[in-house]
C-alpha cells in the first residue's frame, strides 16, 4: 500500500515544490518507486523544476476529468526510473480539483507506487486542502522567520482537524518539519529565528534543516531537483533528510555557524 | 476540534430544549412533539433528549435516527445531544416533554469539563460552556471560549475567552502566561505591549474584581 506524503506550507516561497522534488527524486534513488502530484492547479511549476515542462502532454486535470488516462499523463523522469511526475494544469482552475475525482487518481497510484508525494500549493484555499486531505505523513516546509512559522501553524491545525484521518477518527497525520533556507550565521547575528525557536512554537520533530544556498535558484533554473546537484550542501541536506524519513539516524549538518579563520574574515568570501 | 465563525464575545443568554422519550415513545408522538418545537422557534437551538432508562442503546440510536429524519422532513434545524438522566426535565400533559432550561448553573450538559490534550494551534476555535481544560500549548491566534473557567497547562500565546455567557467568578489559569486576548465576562483585554518579566511566561491567573476590572496575578 502506498503511502501519501504532502508538502505543505501555508504560505508561498518557502521551498515546497523544491522539497517535492528533491524529496521524491530522494526517495526514487533509494529505489522506492515514486511519483510527484502537482496540485497548484493554474500555476504549475513541478514541471518546470524537474525539467519536463515540454513533456507534459496530459495533466493530472485531464486524468481527473477522464479527458486521459493515468498512464498517457504520468511523465517518467529522464534522470531516475523510478520516478514519475503528474503536472498540474495550466488552464484550468481549482475547482476542477474533487474530492471523488482525486482520491480515485490517488486509489489508481497507490497500486502502483510505494510512495504518492502531494506537491502543495500556497494558500488554505481548495487546492492546498485537497493536498493534504489524503495525506498519511506531510513535511511542513518553514522559513526561519516569524510569518512563514505562523503560517505552518496554521496548516497543522488544518491537518489535525479537517485531513481525512482526523475527520474519520483514525490515526494522526504523521507531522515532519522541514526548515529550508536556514543560515546560521544570520541565526547568530539574531536576524533569522533558530531551530529552537521555531521548535518552540510548532513542536513537532525536525525532519531536515536546508541551509540557504545559491544552487537552489541555479537548480530551479536548470530543471534539475537540487538534490542531483552532487557535492552541494543542499542536495547533502536533502540526502541526510530522505534518510531520516527512512528512520535512520543521521546528525544535522550545516546549523551551526561556520568559525571564520583570519584570512577569511580579512578577505571575506564565501 | 471545529473550525468556525467570528467569536461573540459575550453571548447574554444559552437555552435548549429537553426532550424526554419513554421506551414506548411512538413516531406519531414525535412528530407531535417536533410540530410543538417548530412553534416554540426553537430554531437553532440544541434539543438534549432524554432516555428513560429502560431503553436499550439499539433502541436509542433509531429513535434518534428517527428524530433527525422526522426534523428534516419539517424543515428544522435541530442540534441534537444526548443527556444523562440528571437533565431538567418538565412533561406536559401524557407525553414526553419539552422544558426550557434557564438557570445554567444547575445545568449538567452547559457544566460539563473539556479535556483537551493535543497542541491548539493557529486558527482552531475551541469552545464549550463548561470549563476547558488544555494539557499542551495554545497557538498564536488560536481561540478557547468557555462558558466558565479556563486552565491551559502549556504555553498560553492565542485569545482565552472565559465566562463567555457572563459568568463573573470565572477565572483564567495558565502556566506559561503569555497571551493576545483575555476576556472574562465580555471585558476584555487586548495584550499589546510586552508583559512584565514577573507574569511572562510565567504561572499567572486572571480573574474579575469586585470593580469588574481584569486582574493579572502571578501565582
């Protein structure tokens, strides 16, 4: 039986089709077999990220409106067999997201994947509520600062009271925390909250903190998951998150201030 | 847990309705009853049925099953709850009854404790007309309105309405004191401005003096 994971957020920017992408492609090259929903209908970019915009023939409207079937609008990855993508749609809107419509598309996958990956739209609007309706687990994405926090709040509550779990009494919504764009030493200089005080006000377990990072921007630009983009700090990031969601223990890096030595801080750099 | 409209902050007056069914209750008689409630304009009002104690738990769920279809048929909007047998109950004539509760002191349903032991976060209202009772943290911009006292054994950050229907002995307690609205009573307090180190964070209690002005004491 497949398990659905959702990427939420509550608010925009914070890294959540980022984190779907280098979290299913994570999860595929550990040879689970995987595929990445995109539900933010009318404003698709999974595609653009994982490099398949030109692919997508049908989408996962199309599939829900019976236009197409599963397998014409499932897009294999060029990079990773394991993983399929299903694109959101350019030109119609949410409501073309429905209950019986998605949980058949999600029934349909569950057969065939181990892991359903729910790519969330911003917002607590229709299609951010249909993402997670479904969910078994959800990686709540949070920037370290106040408003994104507040906003993860926020959908933590959605997920504990309105997800079809909680709605059926059944087991809760297991809630992971990924902070993204984590720079310690902004953390230091009290710009950007730290870990513990993000803790402090969610209180639910870090999956993995993503330090800031410029390969970020050049891996969106590129079409390619930053977790392909070897020797990165963020694709290492992504790495050691896949395998704590796997229930290994790896230690956090890259939250921790970097000691600057004497010619680095006379010459500055990076 | 619910997500719901705007808070009124204070409500003056709770009642319902007491219907009061014996095992060999028939659906003429309930539809006779639920005609006698719609003249009463119970609209929107909670109906607390009472069983008697004969009836087995079979028999109950299709009388209310019964209820609800017979109410829909007449177009009434009815919250149902089920009572213990401590309910005010009143009959009038040979049927079972219906009785307008006013004195919410002596009422078990209005009285009854909410235990809460999971985080309330951002957006999430809880409400009940007894006490509340958290065991973990309330969120920013989160909402507890309670009819009477309220104790939050966490952190405090989001609105504590107690004494919402005007219950002045209410009290607010919490452990970790650090939250944007107090009320009890319908006064409120807005807490903008940064609380003195001795009540932040800290175990404090907030309670109505004889002036009806908040009070905010360290305990």
């Amino acid at each position: 039986m497949a398990k659905i994971v959702v990427v939420t957020s509550g608010k925009g920017g914070v890294g959540k089709t980022t984190t779907s992408a280098s979290f299913a492609t994570g999860l595929a090259l550990r040879g689970y077999k995987t595929v990445v929903i995109d539900f933010d209908i009318g404003l698709r970019n999974l595609d653009l990220i994982m490099g398949c915009e030109r692919r997508v023939v049908y989408d996962f409207v199309n599939v829900i409106s019976g236009d197409a079937t599963l397998h014409q609008a499932l897009i294999k990855d060029k990079n990773c067999d394991n993983l399929y993508i299903l694109a959101a749609s350019q030109t119609k809107d949410k409501d073309a997201l429905t209950e019986e419509g998605v949980q058949k598309v999600l029934d349909d996958l569950a057969k065939d994947f181990d892991y359903i990956v729910c790519d969330s739209p911003a917002g607590i609007e229709k299609g951010a509520f249909m993402a997670l309706y479904f969910a078994d687990e959800a990686l709540v994405v949070t920037n370290p600062e106040v408003s994104s926090v507040r906003d993860s709040d926020r959908i933590l509550g959605i997920l504990s009271s309105k997800s079809k779990r909680a709605v059926e009494g059944k087991e809760k919504v297991k809630e992971h925390l990924v902070i993204t764009r984590y720079n310690p030493d902004r953390v230091e200089a009290g710009d950007m909250l730290s870990i513990q005080d993000i803790q402090d006000i969610l209180r639910i377990p870090v999956l993995g903190v993503v330090p800031e990072s410029k390969d970020v921007l050049q891996a969106s630009n590129t079409g390619t998951p930053a977790i392909n983009l070897k020797g990165t700090t963020v694709s290492e990031a992504y790495t050691d998150l896949i395998a704590r969601f796997l229930g290994e223990d790896k230690p956090m890096r890259y939250t921790t201030a970097e000691k600057k030595g004497l010619l680095k801080r006379l010459f500055g750099g990076n | 847990m619910t997500i719901s409209p705007p808070v009124k902050i204070n409500l003056a007056s709770f009642d319902y309705y007491v219907l009061k069914l014996s095992p060999d209750v028939n659906i003429g008689q309930i539809q006779d009853k639920l005609i006698h409630l719609r003249k009463l304009d119970a609209f929107g009002r909670y109906l607390v049925i009472e069983f008697d104690g004969k009836l087995n738990h079979e028999k109950q769920s299709e009388i209310v099953k019964l209820l609800k279809a017979e109410a829909i048929k007449l177009m009434f909007e009815l919250k149902f709850i089920l009572a213990n047998e401590f309910a005010l109950v009143k009959t009038i004539g040979d049927i079972p009854v219906v009785e307008l509760a006013l004195n919410l002191k002596s009422n078990p349903i209005a009285n009854s404790v909410l235990r809460i032991e999971d985080p309330i976060r951002s957006g999430i209202k809880i409400e009940n007309d007894g006490d509340i009772i958290i065991l973990n943290l309330v969120s920013h911009n989160a909402e507890v309105i309670s009819g009477g006292s309220i104790h939050v054994y966490g952190d405090a950050r989001g609105r504590l309405v107690a004494g919402r229907y005007g219950d002045k002995s209410a009290r607010i307690f919490v452990q970790k004191f650090n939250p944007e609205l107090i009320s009890i009573a319908g006064v409120y307090r807005a807490l903008d401005e940064k609380l003195p180190e001795h009540l932040l964070n800290k175990p404090a209690q907030v309670f109505l003096d004889d002036k009806d002005r908040l009070n905010v004491v360290a305990l």
